[in-house]
C-alpha cells in the first residue's frame, strides 16, 4: 500500500517572546526619543537666526554638529557596548543625551552660537549611542526571522517622534511672545532643561528594568530556509570566521545606507521650499503639509511591518525604492497637486527603508553584530552632505533638484534585489 509522508505545517515564528515585551517596550520608546531632538533641530535653525542673528549658512552648522556627532560617535558606541552591552550602552546614550541638553542652559546664558553647536554635538553623541545600541538591542529581542519587523515596528515610533519634535519646538520655541527678540533665549532654556530632566529620569528607571538573556538574533543557527532562502542559517553557513569588512552583503548594507540618508536629508531639506515656490503656499502651510509628511512615514512603517508578515523584506525594500524613484520624477516634473502628493509619498516609501537596510546588513555577522551596528550608524553622516549638493540645483529650480535622490533609491533598489544576500547562501 502506498504511503504518503505527511508534510509538516510552516512553522509560524512569534514577534517577541512574553519574557522580552517590557524590555521591547522600553527600548521602542528609545526610537521616538532621539527622533524628537533630531527633528527640533530644524526648528533650532530658524530660531537661531532669529534671536542671534546668524546668517543661514552659519545656522546650517547645526545640522552639521549633529550628524558630525553620528560619524565620530559611531565607532566608540559599538566598542562601549561590545565591552559593557546593550543596557550600559542605552544609559550611557540617555546620559550624554541628558548632558547635552543641560548644557544649553549655560549656552542660552552665554547667548552663544559656538556654545550651542557643543552642547548639540554632546546631545547628538547620545543620540548617537541609543541608535548603535537599540537596532542590534531590538533585533535580539526575539527570533532573526521577524528581527526586520521589529525594527520596523520601532522605527514606527521614530515616525511619531519625527512629528512630536517639530511641533514641541513650534510650541514653546517659534511661537512665543519673545520668538523673535534678539538674544532672548528663555525659552530654549526652559524646553530643554525639562527635555535633560525626562531623558535623565527615563535612563534611572530603565537601571530597575531586568533584561532577560539574550541571544545574538543575527549570527548563523540552524533554522531551515525560507522562501527568500535568506531569514535562516545553515549548519555550514560560516565554515571559518571573517573580517567584518569581508561581508560584501555588509559593505553594500553601508552605502546603501549612506545613500538612504542622503536622500532623506535632500528631501527633507527642500520639502517646505517645494510647497512656496511650486505651490505658492505660505510658509505655515507648507509647515503644515511637512507635519502630513512626516505622519506618512510613521504609518508606512506600520504597514511595512504588516506586509513583512507576507512579503520578504529585501523584496519589499526593493519595491518601496522603485516606487520612490517614480515619485522623485513626478516631483520633478512641477505638474501641480499630482507633483506634490508625489513628494508627500516619498516619504511613505521612504518609511522603511533605514531600519531595513539596517537588518539585512547585519545579518549572520554572529559576534561582530554590534561592531557593524556602531559602523553603519555612522552611514547616517550621508545627511550632511546631501542636501548642499541638491541645494546647489535647487538654486535653479527646486523641482529639477529632486532628479539627484533618483540615483540613491535606483542603488537601494538594487540592494533589496540581489547585494543584500549573505555570501554562501
């Protein structure tokens, strides 16, 4: 009598593990906290050039102290946590963070421009910290094959701290009965004195949090292969150890993701001069879609996450950096409300693009994850450059600028295709 071998149901991985929700909890927080400050920087520009009459090129270097602090922080980050590990790593992040934020106390007194910028490169030292210890710190928060969705699914918070920051400082910085007199700095002081409080309280509480053990969520194991062939090792996957810069899947990881910023800090940078200039709105009211564009990356992130549960993700990178290559030439094209919503959508094919980049470049580097981590948030110094190459044509036609990010989200595609494979797979 013939027999039939009864074939087993797919195995469906978990999200987390309950051990690990409060730690997951925490450490998503983390990802709204440092998108906050990183957010307000932009509305510290503005007002710098009011109340300290700073020129716009002068208050451009405030953008330049903080991502200078992602490329001399990155490295030292990785070291610190290999040596002390994730939890050290996140509070010595919130303790530079809350430092940093203090220091503009004396800064506002002094009412100095060069004191700030410090102050700033401390605060972006600890944003820094948190973002080379939280990616890997989610990451092993539970099985590799969902680690690409928790990183989206905290990058969703990253989302909403990108909206929170924006309009904190519209609030209590922009918006003020002294928002304009010169050399009045009350209200940065104030702002950020609470900020340095919150942070610093967060860091005490998160020292009563016991972290369960965890395990390396990239390094090589044993489960069997998906479709993508790419969420699982093998027994064999890694016969002998390598060089960190011997993963090429790494290497294009890392550009990738320089290229991913720099397109994020171009359009960005732009977006509110599109809106005058090809629109004719007002200022407020290109601040206003800013704010729509910005809630359309947090909820491209919670659909990235969904869609992950049925797509791969490096097919799913791919497909979001096609799509934006078509939105950056519609953009271009200055046809109106169609060109517009176009540039609203980048930023919802933009959502999931840096914490997933992030993930596949990471993974089965086993021991070498956290150096890698540190080494590719460094990649985020892609956003100080950027934007002065696409302001150089926006000097011209702000439209015509938004050709220049094409180049970046055709080279992310390509990664998602074919670059982000681990070798021998």
């Amino acid at each position: 009598m013939q027999t039939t071998a009864a074939i087993s149901p797919p195995i469906k991985v978990p999200f987390t593990e309950k051990k690990y929700l409060p730690t997951l909890v925490f450490v998503s927080s983390l990802f709204m906290l440092w998108a906050i400050a990183i957010t307000m920087g932009d509305v510290l520009n503005k007002h710098f050039q009011n109340v300290l009459n700073v020129s716009k090129a002068q208050s451009g270097l405030v953008q330049f102290s903080i991502f200078g602090a992602y490329a001399v922080m990155g490295i030292p980050a990785g070291l610190f946590m290999k040596r002390f590990g994730y939890k050290r790593g996140v509070q010595l992040g919130l303790g530079l963070y809350a430092l940093g934020a203090f220091l503009f106390v004396p800064a506002a007194n002094a009412s100095s421009f060069g004191f700030f910028r410090g102050a700033l490169f401390v605060l972006a030292c600890g944003l820094a910290t948190l973002e080379a210890v939280a990616h890997p710190f989610m990451a092993a928060l539970g099985d590799q094959r969902t680690s690409d969705q928790r990183l989206n699914f905290a990058q969703a918070f990253n989302g909403l701290g990108a909206v929170v920051g924006p309009l904190l400082g519209s609030y209590f910085i922009l918006s003020g009965e002294n928002a304009h007199v010169a050399g009045d700095l009350t209200s940065v002081k104030t702002l950020y004195l609470f900020i340095g409080g919150v942070i610093l309280a967060i860091a005490v509480a998160f020292s009563f949090v016991k972290v369960p053990a965890l395990q390396d969520a990239h390094a090589a194991d044993t489960h069997a292969d998906t479709e993508a062939g790419f969420y699982a090792g093998t027994a064999d996957a890694a016969p002998a150890p390598k060089g960190l810069l011997q993963h090429a899947h790494f290497r294009w990881a890392w550009l990738a993701q320089f290229l991913n910023v720099a397109a994020q800090g171009g359009t960005w940078a732009f977006f509110i001069n599109y809106g005058v200039e090809k629109m004719h709105f007002t200022d407020e009211v290109a601040a206003g879609y800013f704010s729509l564009f910005m809630v359309l990356m947090m909820s491209g992130r919670f659909v990235g996450t969904f869609l992950m549960r049925y797509v791969s993700p490096n097919k799913l990178l791919a497909a979001f950096a096609l799509a934006n290559v078509l939105m950056c030439l519609v953009v271009a094209q200055s046809w109106g409300w169609p060109s517009f919503i176009a540039l609203l959508l980048i930023n919802f094919f933009f959502s999931i693009m840096f914490p997933t980049i992030f993930s596949l470049g990471i993974k089965n580097l086993g021991p070498q994850t956290q150096q890698a981590s540190s080494i590719l948030v460094m990649a985020v110094a892609g956003g100080a450059l950027f934007p002065y190459l696409m302001g150089k044509i926006a000097n011209h036609d702000i439209a015509a600028a938004y050709y220049l990010p094409i180049i970046c989200y055709a080279f992310i595609a390509l990664f998602g295709a074919r670059l982000y494979r681990v070798a021998g797979r």
